[in-house]
C-alpha cells in the first residue's frame, strides 16, 4: 500500500500521484476524522435548546442550569492541552480511539441521566472525551495527509464542519426535543444520537487511520496538573465573568481569573526548566505561527458571540420558534462550505496573507451589519404594541437585515478558517503535532470565553442604560393617562427588555466587529509566510 505520511522533503503530492486504494483510504480516514470533530462541536450547541425541557424534567434550578454548558467548555478547554500530548506520547490513534468512546459513554450517561448529579457528571464526561479526540483529529489530519492539495482539501472540509457545527446544532436541538418516542423525552435524544456515531467511528478508526509511534518520554506532571488548573480556572472565570447575575465585580469571578493568572504563569516556568515539557515553547518560535495562533484566538471569539446573541434575538425579538431559530442559520452552511472550498484551492496561488486578511474584513463587515439592526422603541410606538397593535419586529426583514450578513460572516470565516489552521500545523515536528494542535483548540475555546465574557459585558451595559431610558421615557409619555391595566403593563415590560436586549446586542456587534479587524491588522502587518511553503513539509525552523 503506498505510504501516505508526509516526508520532510519538497514534493508536493497530487491525488492522482496516489493509487485509488489510498485515495480511498485517505477519503475513508476524513469521513472518520471529520465525524468526530462534528461531534464535538454539536455538543456545544445541541443541547442549548433542551434547557428548558431538562430543568423542568429534572427539576434542576436555575442557578444550576448553567452547568450543562459550563461543566462540558470547563473540562473541554482545561484539558486540551494534555489531550494533545498523550496523542503525540502514547500514539494519535489510540488516544484519538479512546476519546471516542468515552464521548460516547458521556452521551449515553447523559441520555438516560435520572437526576442533577449524573447528568452534570456526564457532561463532564464528555468533556473530557471531546478533549483527547479533538486534538488528537487535527493531528492526524497533519500526518495523515500529504501537504499541498490534499491536505489543503481535508483541512477545507474539517474547517468547513467546524464551522456549521454551531448551526447543526440548534437545527437538531429544536429537531429532536421535539420529538418524543414512547415515554422517551425528547431532550435525552440530543444526547443519545452521539452514541452510535461515537462508536461506530471509533471501530472504523483502526481500519482507516494510521497510528504514529509512542514516544518513551515521561508525562509532565506538574505541567499537566497546573496547565488544566490554570485553563479550567480561566475558562470559569470567564463564564462567570459573561453571566449578567455575576459579572467581573464578583469575587468567584475574580479569584477564578487571578487563580489562573498564577496557575498559567507556573505552567510557563515549568515548561521552561523541565526536560520533557507538556508543551515546548519551541511552538511558538515561529512569527507566522504564533500570527496564526492569536487570529485563531480572537475570530472565533467574534463568530460564537455573533451565534450567541443572534440565536436570542430571533427568539425573543423576532418570535422564531427553537427549529426555526436553528434554519435561519442554515445560511451559514452554504457560505462557510463555499468559503472554506474556495480558500482552499486558492491557498495554492495565493499568499495566506491575502486570503485571510480578506476574510477578517468580510467577517467584520457581516457584524457591522448586523449591528445596524434597529426597532422602533418610541414611547408612542411601544404603547400602540401594548395595547395590541403590531409587533417590535414590524420593521426587521429576516431575508435583508440578517440572512445577508449571515452568509458574509460565514464566508469570510471559511477564508480565515483554512488558510490560519494550515499555516498554524505547517512546520511542527510530526511527534508534536498532536500538542500544536491542542495548542490551537485551546487558542479557540479560550477565545471564544474570553469573546463571549467581554461581549456580554458590553451588552449588558447598553440594554441596563437603554432599558432605563425607555421606561423614564413611557412613564413620562403616559403620566396624565394613568397606569396601563395590567396585562397592559406586563406587555409592556416585555417589549421594553426586547428593546433593550437590542441596543446591548448590536453594540455588541460593533465591538465583535473591531475585534476582528485588529485581528485583521495582525494578520495583513505580520503574517509573510508564503503559499509555496505551505505546499511542503518543510523543516521546523524555516524563517516563516
């Protein structure tokens, strides 16, 4: 069988250089790949939409709710890291394998989860699976397909899977807790569906997927423990910092973020003195990779601050129901697989530069727009709507002021998604690109906490001031008509929270829009690598 593994050398192999048996292998290897990945993303949005139908069946408090979510990013983001480098000690396969199937023991823990503490458990369960597969998928992408086009065009799918992930989920969210088969409720479904598909990779895997040499070299331990401390420290901190009933002045918060200040910062001393670190520093010697590293951190934190607060406003401002909320992402899919593809094949002419610096301004572009988003939230208006005349979304076309900007976004995130992901794996040592990519999942999901958390804070300060304006606003507009009856004022109340959560949400567009753009600037004033050096597997320490 002809050997795939890319060489150090600076052929560029094409698809028909490779028997048919191995291009069918490779095809197999991706769809396996791939599968996994989508996994991991899904499940941080499938199950956003069952909230509701899991706290009432499990009688879990508000309070607690949050830790669906929080428990899974907690373990998912601390760790990544070790993730990746017990892929590169103990073989990419097997870890990739195993943290297959303790995906799919999580989801059916979680499915059929009788109370609070087992489904919170599984949650983080499942975590911790996402956190040995994710990595351990892009690494093997890495040293399974040789660089130039077919490397280019595995990256430009997983890129592409990445980023409708998001999407799919709030479309089979809504989909599946809506059904309900026999005395199943349906939100157990969300979690059960990763069952079969988490297994049924992970016994492909072996057949398709090579497994690279374990390396006899000691697991840093102190390096390990104060890495994923210091990173599930940050990411808490940063929930909490994102949550209106908390914020940055609250002392978790706080002692949270200073606990993984101190953490990170003994991690970074350890890597430095140990013989074997976790991570090497080395990674990072690299100008165009570190330039990689930091785009990859501060554009997906604009992208899932966008799937945030515009999943909420077609709900409660729009009235979309939790399916239809998930179809009006449907867009992103045709432009992040159009932009990922196009990308892809450009990365072969065109300098990464270019490519992705386009695609940053395009995706800044999209949020402006979205943050041209208004209401009417006139005294006059407001009260017409109270009293049962319309609605606050009268003026708000879907197909013009959302659809647009939603396939612009994804677009330019293909561009930027693909081209940053090569240029982040070109050059690493093939024994450590399983912590290279861990590396830039943690980047990722760290930018994604930090982008939501700053986000949010902005958002919450403009709909507090603006919902303060409005009501001053109406209670002085109808002061000599006496108070509204009272399923006038409770309507009322209502459309004012609408109005305000839209001030907060396109301010919060304006300020994802200028994060994007300096990352922009990074991009377009540091990044020089060129597209003839991606094309091979050059050796690390190339002047890129």
């Amino acid at each position: 069988m002809t050997d795939t593994t890319p060489d150090a050398g600076n052929h560029v192999t094409e698809p028909e250089d490779l028997a048919p048996e191995t291009n069918r292998r490779l095809g197999w290897a991706l769809v396996i790949i791939c599968i996994a990945q989508l996994m991991v993303v899904l499940d941080a949005t499938i199950a956003n939409i069952a909230l509701p139908y899991i706290a009432a069946d499990l009688r879990i408090g508000e309070a607690n709710l949050q830790w669906i979510v929080t428990g899974y990013a907690l373990a998912f983001g601390g760790l990544l890291l070790l993730g990746g480098r017990l892929a590169d000690l103990y073989g990419r396969r097997r870890i990739f394998i195993t943290g297959l199937i303790v995906f799919a023991v999580a989801s059916a823990l979680g499915g059929l989860a009788q109370n609070e503490p087992m489904l919170l458990a599984s949650r983080g369960l499942q975590g911790i699976g996402a956190a040995m597969a994710a990595p351990a998928a892009l690494a093997l992408i890495t040293t399974t397909f040789p660089a130039g086009p077919l490397r280019n065009r595995a990256f430009s799918v997983y890129a592409a899977l990445s980023g409708v992930g998001a999407a799919i989920g709030l479309i089979l969210g809504g989909w599946l807790t809506g059904l309900e088969l026999g005395s199943l409720e349906g939100w157990r479904l969300t979690f059960l569906i990763n069952v079969p598909i988490g297994l049924v990779a992970a016994f492909l895997a072996p057949r398709f997927l090579p497994e690279s040499k374990p390396q006899r070299l000691a697991l840093d331990i102190p390096g390990a423990l104060s890495g994923t401390l210091g990173l599930a420290a940050l990411v808490f901190g940063l929930s909490r910092a994102g949550d209106e009933r908390y914020g940055w002045g609250d002392t978790s918060t706080i002692v949270s973020l200073v606990v993984a200040a101190v953490l990170l910062v003994g991690f970074i001393v350890i890597e430095r003195s140990v013989k074997s670190p976790l991570l090497p520093l080395s990674i990072f010697a690299s100008r165009a990779r570190s330039v990689a590293f930091a785009s990859m951190m501060i554009t997906p934190a604009a992208m899932f601050a966008m799937f945030f607060f515009l999943s909420l406003f077609v709900q409660n401002v729009l009235g979309y129901s939790p399916l239809h909320t998930g179809f009006a992402f449907l867009p992103f899919t045709v432009g992040i697989v159009f932009g990922a593809t196009l990308s892809s094949k450009l990365i072969a002419r065109i300098d990464p530069r270019f490519i992705a610096g386009t695609g940053t301004v395009l995706a800044g572009i999209a949020l402006f727009g979205f943050s041209r988003i208004s209401v009417d939230d006139s005294p006059a208006n407001l009260l017409r709507i109270a009293g049962g005349s319309g609605s606050l979304s009268d003026d708000v076309n879907y197909w013009t002021a959302i659809a647009p900007f939603i396939v612009l976004m994804a677009f330019g995130m293909g561009l930027v998604f693909v081209t940053m992901t090569l240029v982040a794996v070109h050059g690493i040592p093939s024994e450590e690109s399983g912590i290279g990519s861990g590396v830039l999942n943690t980047m990722q999901q760290v930018g994604g906490a930090i982008g939501l958390a700053a986000l949010s804070t902005v958002a919450l300060h403009f709909s507090t001031n603006r919902g303060e304006e409005i009501g001053g606003a109406i209670q002085a507009a109808s002061g000599s008509s006496g108070a509204p009856a009272p399923d006038v004022a409770e309507r009322l109340n209502e459309l004012i929270g609408q109005a305000a959560f839209t001030e907060g949400a396109t301010n919060a567009f304006l300020v994802g829009a200028f994060m994007i753009w300096t990352a922009s600037a990074i991009i377009w004033i540091l990044l020089n690598v060129k597209h003839d050096e991606l094309a091979t597997d050059g050796p690390e320490g190339v002047a890129v």
